[in-house]
C-alpha cells in the first residue's frame, strides 16, 4: 500500500508539472485572445474610439495620463518659514508639493494658458496644473518666487489693492511689479480693500461685505441694493485704476473674496473688466465652462501633506465624472 501511495504522490506531482508547462505555452494566446476580445467589445459598443491612445499612455515608460482637457487649479496664500494659522505653509512644503507635482506628471500652465482653455482658442497638456495665491502677503515674493524659479512653475497672485505697501506682511508696490517682471508671475484683482465680513445670521455668521449690503458708519442705515451695488462697482474700478497706475494694465483675472460670489457680484466685476473668476469649490476646470466659476483646490494648509493633495486631485477627478452644476450663488455657512 506504501509503494502505490508513493507512485500515486509521483504521478500527480509529474501532472502538475506538465500542466504548468503548457500553461506557460498557451497562456499567452489566450491572454491575447482575451484582449482582443476586450478590444472589438470595446470598439463596437463606442466606449473608446481611442483605445490604442489609452493604451500608450498606460505603459509604465511614460508619466500616467490623470486627466485630459481639464485644469486643476490650487490655492495658496502665505509661504512663510513661520508658518501659522490656516493659511500659510513653510517654504520646504511648498517645494515638497510643486516636487511631488512634476514627479508624478503634472504640467504646470499659467492664467493666460487657462483662460485661453477656457475660450476654446487652445489646448492645454494633459494633468495640466495652475498655481494661484490669494490676497499679497510679502511670502509670495520672498519664499514662493524662489520655488517657483526652481521648479519652472508659472502662477496668478490675486492681490487686494488697497493693502501693498500700505499693511504689515503685505507685498509692497516695488516687489508686485517684481514679481510680474520674474515672467512667471500673473497679477489679478480681489478687491481695493473690501476684504472683510460682518456678521450675518444663524445660517451664515460671517457674511463678506462683497456680497450683502453694509450698515454706512456715517448714517448708521444699511444699503439699499443699489448702493450695494455702487459701492462694489467703484470698489472694482479703482482696484483696476490703482493697477493700471503701478503697472500699465488693467487685470481680467479676480479671485472671490472667502470664495462668496452672487450674480449681482458676477455683473458688477464683468463691468468692471474682469472676465475670469476664481471660486473656492473643488473641481476640474474644462473646456468651455463658464469663466465667472472657475474651480480650485486648497493647497496650502499645514495639514494638506504632498500625499494629500495628490490624493485629493485624484479624488477630485473622479468626483468630476459625476454629473453636478456649479451653484448660482455660493457663500460659506
């Protein structure tokens, strides 16, 4: 009984070797098989007319292809070596993103390249990126300018007009007219110096002045809605006048203040000149899509890693193959 149980063990190990080997002769074809298979489906039912173009870009010689005809926009504010509160990182995170960034295949572009996007006047490389920073601290000049040196990276700084030279830790008029000299840095507008809130209601607490009419200090009686209206409409004239004064242009590029915008807002900054508006809502920006909402990403909070981010612009281009409209009017409850 030993000796069949010992012929049975050899005979069963000599099958298993056998069907190893031709599985490793015929695996081949029917793998192929398979994909062309997968390939005639995936012709005849429409889904992909440009398969082999997919197929390329997956090959592990090449950076992987995230997204095509889109832009991702992020957001900073402050780059400071002390970095504190919500909106400022230390210059090393900041290079540690725009690293990250390039090592994974993302394409830096500038405003005008998104703007031109947006028009349909032109392409823009695939997992195209846009650098923006809000508000003109003096980091951007000290600290990002540097990076963005380094690493070739092209960005929009959207200042508040009435701050340069005239507030502590806010750019000074010499160092904006710098910045825009370095080739890689575009100016935008976010207000003369209606960049604040008051108080509002239970909903909203804390409402932007750029979006609900104010109580005048003078008369102590609120705006009516169309001294609402005069007073953001000369707000974003004289931002436009003061920059044409320091720097021989006007801007077509404004980022919302806190992100709040309402179409009488919209109406009031197109009069005013300025065509492409930034939002604070997450998203990829494409083709065609309404300029007066424009998407971004924050980037630049000490809890927003490198991983993070990457994780986030990931999710974000999943989130967006999901049918959903931008909101007509958005302020943050």
């Amino acid at each position: 009984m030993e000796g069949k149980g010992e012929g049975l063990r050899k005979d069963l190990l000599l099958l298993l070797i056998v069907g190893l080997i031709l599985g490793s002769i015929f695996m081949p074809f029917l793998h192929r098989t398979r994909i062309a298979h997968a390939r005639h489906d995936i012709v005849r039912r429409g889904y992909a007319a440009n398969y082999a173009v997919r197929v390329k870009e997956q090959q592990p010689a090449g950076h992987p292809v995230y997204y095509r005809d889109g832009v991702i926009v992020l957001m900073y504010h402050n780059i400071n070596p002390q970095a504190g509160g919500s909106g400022t990182i230390t210059p090393e995170r900041f290079k540690s993103e725009l690293v990250m960034l390039k090592q994974k295949g993302f394409n830096f572009i500038s405003a005008s390249q998104l703007a031109a996007f947006l028009d349909r006047h032109a392409d823009v490389p695939p997992n195209a990126i846009l650098l923006s920073f809000d508000d003109g601290y003096e980091g951007t000049y000290r600290y990002a300018l540097p990076v963005l040196r380094e690493e070739h990276a092209p960005a929009v700084l959207f200042i508040i007009e009435g701050f340069m030279g005239t507030r502590q830790g806010m750019l000074t008029w010499p160092q904006v007219e710098s910045l825009e000299k370095s080739g890689l840095v575009t100016i935008g507008g976010h207000t003369f110096d209606q960049h604040y809130r008051i108080p509002g209601n239970r909903k909203v607490p804390l409402i932007p002045v750029t979006v609900t009419p104010i109580t005048r200090q003078k008369t102590g009686k609120k705006e009516t809605a169309a001294e609402y209206e005069d007073r953001m409409l000369s707000d974003s004239i004289q931002a436009q006048h003061i920059l044409y004064s320091k720097l021989g242009h006007t801007t077509p590029y404004f980022a919302y203040p806190y992100g709040a915008y309402t179409p009488q807002l919209v109406k009031i900054l197109h009069s005013a000149g300025y065509r492409y508006l930034f939002t604070v809502i997450r998203g990829i920006n494409t083709r065609g899509q309404d300029p007066a909402h424009i998407y971004r990403i924050n980037a630049g909070s000490p809890w927003v890693s490198p991983g993070r981010l990457y994780a986030t612009i990931r999710y974000t281009v999943l989130e967006s193959k999901i049918p959903h409209h931008m909101p007509a009017t958005w302020i943050r409850s």
